[in-house]
C-alpha cells in the first residue's frame, strides 16, 4: 500500500513525500562524460537550485547503477529514472534494485517505469511488445510480491510510470506514486491531470532551446524530434490533441514543433514551464537541446536557474 493514491484510497494518512521540487533537469548527456565528471555536472545541478535529475535508460548506462553514481555526487537532489525499461530485469530485479538504491538514499530515489518502445524492445532487446499494458500491469504485480530479504528503506520507496494515454495514466494513478509523460504539449498535461484526479505526482517533461532565432531555435528541435516522430506511442498520443500525419512530416510543422519544443530566452522557457504547472504539474523536468548533440548543456542550465527557480 505504498503510493499516496492507494493510501488515500483506504482512508490511510498521506505519508512523507519525497521533495521533487517545481522544475528539475532532464538529461542524457551526463551519460556522456566519464563517470567522475557526471557526478561533478550534477553536484554543480544540484547547487543550482534544481529538484530532480532525471536520466534515461536505452543503450546507455544502466539505469539504477547511473543513478546511484549521482546520488552519489550529491547530497539532497532527487535523482529520478525517465524511464527504466520493464523489459531490461526483471520485476523481481526491479524491487530489488527499488528498495536497495531507496535505502542508501532515503527519498533521494524515484524510479519512473515504461514500456519503451516496440522498435527498442522488439529489434534491440529481442521481447515481444503485443501486450504493453497488461505487461506493466503484470509487472508491477511482480514488483509488488517480490521478496526482498535485506535492510528495508527507512523512507517509502517511490515510483511513477510513463505514461500518455488514459489507461496507462489511470493506472499510474492507482498502483504508483503518478505519472511521467514525455514529449508533450501543454494540452495533454491539462487532460493527464484531468484523467488521474487530485494527488498523484505529474512530472511533465518538457523539451527546450535557448535560442531567440526562429530559424535556428526550430532547427535544433526538428533535430531531437524527428526521431521521436517515428515512434507510434508518440504520434497516435499527438493524434488526440488535434495534430495530424500532415504535422508531423519532415521534422513536424512549425505549429507542432513549438508546441513540443519551447525556446527562446530564458522568460519564454519559463512561460512554458509556468504552463504545464498551470494546467496541472506538479513538476516539469526542463530537457536543454543544445547546439551540439553530445554537448553537456551546462551553460543553458546555469542560464535558466534564475529564471525557472525564481519563488520555487
């Protein structure tokens, strides 16, 4: 009976909730430098006034060990997962690695969980995705009922779970702490609150550039999102929010992509983040697109602090 939404359910008082913070980082270029340096960029993060670091899990670091490196280059920020796979261990596994890196660092640790994609889980780790939802379901079932015979964490063990449409976002809502939607306009972050209710986390990302030219601000974000554009997850959840196929050709229209990808100077990124909150997040992990791919945007992110903490 771990998430606040099952808690509440029952009649049971909320417990201590781990502190996220108003805006964090979403990043995968810490994954980048060598491990020694990560843990300094995110120390730097951490001073900044930040809530959370979020990371990825794909064909880079594995995603609980790079998360235990952060946390421990760091003494009070969030360090959070956007998202481990369920198809890289197992649910058993899982829990395990849930309670271990929970009671190292207590209410240091969210793990976000996702079903990723049928092109990585089909063609790069050799699963079957016919069934992605009753899956989780069956997933978090094991989680549930997984032994663990070590020391307990101290403070409640936190997850979230990727989600976009209505029965993954209601079964955020249900079995874990809230839900993590990626790639998104501010529209659905109004309809994921709408459709999980009062409580459960909403941890929005959202992309940006730190570039006032239209030409070139629209260019970075064609760039990171054509990619994402081939992915069903992602254009079937645009679908609902009045994008078309027409949209999302070639990099995606101009409308689309400034519904994705907010830039500007820091007070136009600001106004975005203030939007997701507005319809509904409780938190919203800003993804700096830099110039450069491989480039750890730590300049940008010195940039937005005073503009995305101001009153945090």
């Amino acid at each position: 009976m771990g998430s606040e939404a099952e808690r509440a359910a029952v009649g049971l008082p909320r417990v201590r909730r781990m502190e996220l913070g108003r805006v964090g980082i979403w990043q995968y270029q810490l994954d980048l430098v060598p491990s020694a340096q990560s843990r300094e960029f995110a120390a730097e993060i951490e001073s900044l006034g930040y809530g959370t670091i979020w990371l990825p899990e794909a064909v880079g670091r594995e995603a609980f060990v790079s998360s235990t490196l952060l946390l421990s280059g760091t003494e009070r920020i969030v360090v959070a997962t956007g998202i481990a796979s369920i198809w890289a261990r197992d649910a058993l596994c899982a829990n395990s690695a849930l309670q271990t890196v929970s009671e190292a660092f207590p209410d240091r640790f969210l793990l976000g969980l996702g079903v990723s994609h049928q092109v990585m889980v089909e063609g790069v780790r050799g699963h079957d995705y016919t069934k992605p939802y009753s899956t989780m379901k069956a997933y978090l079932d094991g989680m549930d009922a997984g032994m663990f015979m070590a020391a307990a964490p101290t403070a409640p063990a936190r997850r979230v779970l990727a989600a976009l449409g209505p029965k993954m976002l209601r079964l955020a809502a249900e079995r874990t702490d809230g839900a993590h939607p990626y790639f998104v306009p501010v529209e659905h972050t109004a309809f994921a609150r709408e459709t999980m209710g009062v409580g459960p986390w909403l941890c929005v990302e959202q992309a940006a550039v730190l570039e006032t030219d239209p030409v070139k601000a629209r260019d970075i974000a064609r760039g990171h999102m054509t990619m994402y554009l081939t992915l069903p997850n992602y254009t079937n959840n645009l679908k609902r929010f009045g994008f078309t196929d027409a949209d999302m050709a070639d990099g995606g229209t101009d409308r689309l992509v400034d519904a994705i990808v907010a830039w500007g100077d820091e007070a136009a990124i600001a106004e975005r983040v203030a939007a997701h909150h507005e319809a509904g997040a409780d938190h919203v992990c800003v993804q700096v697109l830099p110039q450069e791919a491989t480039s750890v945007p730590m300049e940008a992110w010195r940039r937005l602090a005073p503009a995305l903490l101001d009153g945090r």
